[in-house]
C-alpha cells in the first residue's frame, strides 16, 4: 500500500481517481489545487502524488518546483494534462516529474503508473536509510577495521543480529577483537542507552563467579556482610558479555542456562527471585565441537547462546587489515603527530604470522612508537621476531654442553626451542606463585586465559 495525493481542480475527476485507487489498495488524499495540495504535502508523507497543471492559485509546475526544493524526501510526482498542454507536461518532467498522463485517460494505466512510481519511492527511501544505517555504523565503530572481505562479512552480521534480542556467540583465537564486536552489537541495539556490562570467565576463581554474576544476599558465606547486587541484575534492560565462557565451571552452566529460559535466578543464599530483561553475547576462542565432546561445556547451554555465530578471523587470514589497523592504532597510542610507517616496516608487519592477532600488533607498535625516530618506524623499531623474520619452522634441538678448549664458545652456543623457553618460564612463574593461576599470569604479564590456554598446550594444568 502507497499513499498518494490527487491534486485536481475538478472535483468530479479527483472523486473517481481517489475510489479507485483506493479499491487497488492505496491510501488516497485529495486536494482541489496546489496550495491546499502543499498545506497537506508539508504535514504528510507521500509516496506518489497525482497533480492536474492548470489549476487556480497554485498551478502543476509550480507545486512540482516547490516539492522538489523545499522536501527533504520529495514524493514522485505524476502530472495530469489536457492535450493543449503537451509540451508544459514534457517540461515538467525536466523538473523531476516521474511521468504524465494525458487526458482523458484510462485508470488500469493510471494503476500501473502509480505502482511504478510508488516502487521508485520506495527504493529512494530504502536507499537513504542504508546510506544512514551506514553512516551510523561509522560512526559507532571507529575501532574496527574492515578492509578485508573477512571482517566486512562480520560487521555486515553485526549489523543484521544487532537490532534483535538473539544471544550472540562470538569466535575467534585470542587477541581477534571479540569485545569489541560485541560492544559493537550493543551500541548499534536498541538496547544502546542501557548498560553494557562484561565479565572475563576466566579471570575469577569458580567460587566467585557465582556471586559476581547473580549476587548473594548477606550472610550467604563467609565474609558477606551484605547484599551484592550481580551483573545480571546491573545489566537488567541492557547486554551481559560473557568473555571466555566455555571457562565457565560446569555447575554454574546448569545455573546460566536456567536464567536465560526463565529469565530469572536466585541470588546466592537467596529465596527471592529476581527477574531481568537481559540480552547475552558471549564469546570464547576455543573450538565448540571439542568442549562439548570432552565434557566440559553443556550442549544444551551451547544451543541457547548459539543462536546467532560471527566467527572473527585471524589476523594472518585479513592481511589487508594489517596496514589501516596499524595506522589506526599508532593514531591512538601516540595522537595527531604519531609517526608514520615506513615501506620496510611495513613489509614487516605483512609478513609476520601473528598469533596473538591484533593484541600482539598493538604491543609491537607500542614499542615502536617509543624507539621511532624523526617520526619513522623502520625494521628496526620492531621485535626482532617481526624485524628479521626467518620462515623456517623451529627446530628442537637438544641441549650439548660445548667443549669449550679454552677458547670462546659463544659462536658454538646452540639456540633452544622458544617453545621450551617459554614452558619453562611459565614452570618457573608457577612454581614461584604455588601454583596459584591468577598471581601466575600477573607475574608474566599476561592475561588469565592466555595462561589458561598455554597451560592445555603444554599440558600443565595440573600440577
């Protein structure tokens, strides 16, 4: 359904055409000549209007004029003319009219004008909210980078779930940008005006998750001397981001899964239920299939907060985002007068693997920014490994005291595998901290759940 306005000095002509188009589906206004025709074309929105040229205060071209300069979204005009005024009509359409009829005219061909005309309208209108939608998101998402066919196909996701409820599983290795595709997700919701809360799975001991999620009331346990509100409940009307949540602790999954269906949940050492109106997304860097396979991670729970998947990819996979991402973020470590890239550096940074993604290629440029002189940064500001670095795989190779003959044996030394450098650091962090995981990651500088995850890789989870 289209609306339209006849505009038509004859009154009789303007009553057939308004029942008619009204019996074919449209919502029809009328209007005897063009000042009144404008009265109501500023106070309304209409997809096509129907005008007569010759008519008394305010004739067909004018008005078509008027609308064509003072709306911001002009509605598509058809003009109605006798045969005497051809050539006005002809000009008319110069000025922007769709088309014209002229008189008398038969209605089955009027009706299929005004659809033509009205799906003109309508692809004009779809256009310009695309083009806003977009500008929007630009606006929303200075932070991501999508050069890349990858991260475009993403934020086009985002884009998509964004304005729904659906709970969101977000993918990717560590260091990707998960958090901040789900802030983009939230922002570009209608939930945008209301908390944004998130929480690193991995980060808190099991014992504390619990509360930090759904609260406890005083005396739940030792050393609750009052009420705690949890993020559920400070998230209420907005989005709860669960970071690393495949981390979560098998017991407290039963819980999640039942206050996502029932909307509800118990505060620790409570008997009030509290409901919440709150959207999840959530995101983990290890593979579903297998968590699900080894017991660690309920199917069912995987069922709930993957309705929605946006994989992210790694950063090798998007090379074409190495470069707009490492200016974007010299710009935001070191402002209006950051120093630039040279070719060489440049080079450098294409051809390194990046295994801890974009989080490693902030650390590099951080460095660099510090060592760069005369506003350059050249091969030799970066880490050595991204600098000078060599294809070959490494190769373990055991360890020989070298006969030393009295002589230097500096050039003799054999390289260790740096795989086994950095499993016995985080040996030796371990052993330093009694094997606490929290203090461990704290003492090597890195986050909980990329210790977590070099603990699997070098089978050190258990002591």
């Amino acid at each position: 359904m289209s609306k339209l306005l006849v505009v038509d000095d004859e009154k009789n002509l303007r009553l057939v055409v308004q029942k008619e188009m009204t019996r074919q589906g449209h919502e029809v206004e009328v209007a005897e000549d063009g000042e009144s025709a404008w009265t109501l074309i500023e106070e309304e929105d209409f997809d096509v209007v129907l005008c007569d040229i010759n008519m008394p205060h305010l004739d067909g071209v004018s008005l078509l004029r008027r609308t064509r300069e003072l709306c911001q979204y002009p509605p598509e005009v058809i003009m109605l003319t006798g045969q005497a005024t051809v050539e006005t009509a002809i000009e008319a359409m110069k000025l922007g009219a769709y088309d014209y009829l002229t008189k008398p005219y038969r209605i089955a061909e009027l009706g299929a004008l005004v659809e033509a005309a009205a799906e003109k309208q309508q692809l004009k209108l779809d256009n310009q909210r695309l083009r806003a939608q977009i500008a929007r998101s630009n606006r929303l998402l200075p932070e991501i980078v999508a050069d890349s066919p990858q991260m475009k196909e993403s934020l086009r996701l985002v884009q998509r779930v964004a304005p729904s409820d659906t709970s969101v599983l977000i993918t990717g290795e560590s260091g990707v940008g998960k958090e901040l595709i789900a802030q983009a997700i939230h922002r570009l919701s209608d939930r945008a005006d209301k908390p944004f809360i998130d929480l690193n799975c991995a980060a808190l001991q099991d014992t504390l998750l619990e509360s930090e999620l759904f609260g406890h009331e005083a005396g739940a346990f030792s050393g609750a001397r009052s009420r705690k509100l949890g993020l559920f409940e400070i998230a209420d009307g907005g989005t709860l981001f669960l970071d690393e949540i495949m981390e979560m602790p098998m017991p407290l999954q039963s819980k999640l899964l039942r206050a996502l269906e029932t909307r509800s949940f118990f505060r620790v050492g409570g008997v009030k239920k509290v409901s919440v109106n709150v959207r999840l997304l959530a995101a983990t860097n290890r593979d579903k299939g297998d968590a699900i396979a080894d017991g660690s991670f309920r199917a069912d729970l995987m069922y709930r907060i993957n309705s929605f998947e946006i994989n992210i990819a790694p950063l090798r996979e998007r090379r074409e985002d190495i470069e707009p991402l490492s200016r974007y973020l010299l710009g935001k470590l070191a402002g209006p007068n950051a120093p630039r890239l040279s070719d060489a550096a440049v080079d450098a940074l294409h051809s390194f693997d990046w295994s801890g993604n974009v989080r490693q290629l902030r650390n590099c440029l951080e460095r660099a920014v510090l060592l760069a002189d005369n506003g350059v940064i050249t091969p030799r500001e970066l880490p050595p490994e991204i600098a000078f670095r060599d294809s070959r795989p490494a190769v373990s190779v055991s360890y020989q005291p070298p006969r030393t003959n009295g002589a230097s044996t500096f050039q003799n030394a054999v390289p260790t595998n740096l795989r086994d450098v950095e499993r016995q650091q985080i040996i030796g962090a371990l052993e330093k901290t009694g094997w606490h995981r929290g203090k461990t990651a704290e003492l090597l500088g890195i986050s909980p759940s990329t210790l977590y995850r070099r603990l699997r890789e070098y089978g050190l989870e258990s002591r």
